[in-house]
C-alpha cells in the first residue's frame, strides 16, 4: 500500500476535524463508509485512524465507533502544531507575513554540518538562511539545510515566497514527518543584529529534522523565536497499560 494514500486519508480526516466538518464528541462515518468515500482499502483507512488516535484527534470506541476528541474551539494552536508553513501560521494567527532571503549557496556537509543536522559527511546541500517578519516585526530567523539532490533549483525566489509551496506544488513532493527539539537560549549576536527582541536576553529555538513520503531527511532547520511570538501546542497521550 503506498504510503500517500494512508497519509492522503488522514490528511483530509484531520482537515475536516479542524475545520469542524466533523464536530467534537460527534463520531466519523463508519470504516466501510470512508473505504467508499475514499475509494481506498479498509487497511488504508485504519492506519489513517490509527494515526488520527496516536495523534490526539480521535478515539475508537468498542461497538461504537470512532469518536472525534478534538475541540478546534478549545485547542486552537498558537505556535508550531505539525507542520505548517510561515505563510499559513500568518493565515491562522492573523498577522501579515514578510521572508527576507539573506542567503542561499551550496555546500558539502563537513564533519561538523554532519554532525549538527544529521546528512552524511560529504552530502550536497543547499543552505539558507530567512528573516521572518509578523507585521513588519523581525520575530525569527530560519537557518536551513536540504538535501540537494531531493530539493533541486532552490533560489532566493522561491525562498522568500514558500520553500514549502516549492517542494510540494513543483517538486511534488510531501514531507510526513519531523522531529523537533525546544530549547530556550541565551541570545547570541545575530539574534541582536536580526531580531526585534524587545528587551528579551533569552529566545526560543527549534531545531528539526524533516522526512519525506519515503523516509528520506530532506531538510534540518535551526528556527529562532523571539518570546512574545513563539508559543508551542501540544496533545500529548498517555499510554494503556
């Protein structure tokens, strides 16, 4: 089973949920109900609601069915909740988003790139460096890492509008998942140079790693943020023993 028709489905599962086309307590249509409305195999929509569950959206109920756990109204994320671009963050939070490109150029990881975004020794890739503005304000900055030879033609263009319009509306691409690291650290000299940190001596830092449909790490991204915008959402599950 190709892994895009699973994550297809929970896509558009986890869509309607938020958008609230499937109201919280209410319950999803049956297993054989998706399977026809998605025109898939029932083994594509269990792991799309295994995965739904595993994530906080959903919660299967024995002769019953699947029961929707998620109240947008009461949820609403205010900081990096999956995957989402700057632009979309802007859309959701109400704020005018600008990108100023400051670099891009091509580079062979080193032992010390290597070792700080995780691409093998050697690698080609593409690195750049964004200045994110939330109406006109300098909030954060992105330094970025990608594998060249999965993420070709990047430019300063492309850049400043939406690395991930790019990868997806161009390359065809889908990135899945990302692993994230939260850290907050004392300010450094780019964050004094770049950044409106109004009075802050500390800043909130994302480092993630980002994979494809395929598994394969495209991208490592070091995000700085200053605190009066970040904030960070998160459902977190508690095992069945």
């Amino acid at each position: 089973m190709p892994k895009s028709v699973f994550w297809d489905i929970y896509r558009d599962i986890k869509a309607n949920i938020e958008d609230g086309t499937y109201a919280y307590q209410s319950f999803l249509p049956s297993e054989a109900e998706l399977t026809a409305c998605f025109a898939c195999s029932r083994s594509s929509v269990r792991r799309a609601l295994a995965q739904l569950a595993a994530d906080g959206y959903v919660q299967s109920q024995q002769g019953k069915g699947v029961r929707v756990i998620r109240d947008p109204q009461m949820e609403t994320p205010h900081g990096y909740d999956g995957l989402e671009t700057f632009r979309e963050m802007a859309v959701r939070r109400g704020f005018k988003p600008r990108t100023e490109t400051l670099l891009v150029e091509q580079v062979t990881a080193s032992e010390e790139i290597a070792q700080l975004t995780g691409f093998p020794e050697g690698s080609t890739l593409t690195h750049i460096i964004r200045k994110r503005f939330a109406d006109e304000r300098a909030v954060g900055t992105d330094e970025s890492y990608y594998l060249t030879e999965r993420v070709p033609g990047l430019t300063a263009e492309v850049v400043s509008n939406s690395v991930y319009e790019y990868l997806e509306n161009v390359l065809g691409m889908k990135i899945i998942t990302s692993k994230r690291t939260v850290t907050v650290e004392g300010v450094n000299d780019s964050d004094i140079a770049n950044l409106d940190l109004d009075g802050f001596n500390a800043i909130a830092v994302i480092r993630g790693n980002a994979f494809d449909v395929e598994g394969i790490m495209v991208e490592y991204t070091e995000t700085r943020q200053v605190p009066g915008f970040f904030s960070m959402y998160e459902t977190a599950i508690r095992p069945q023993r």
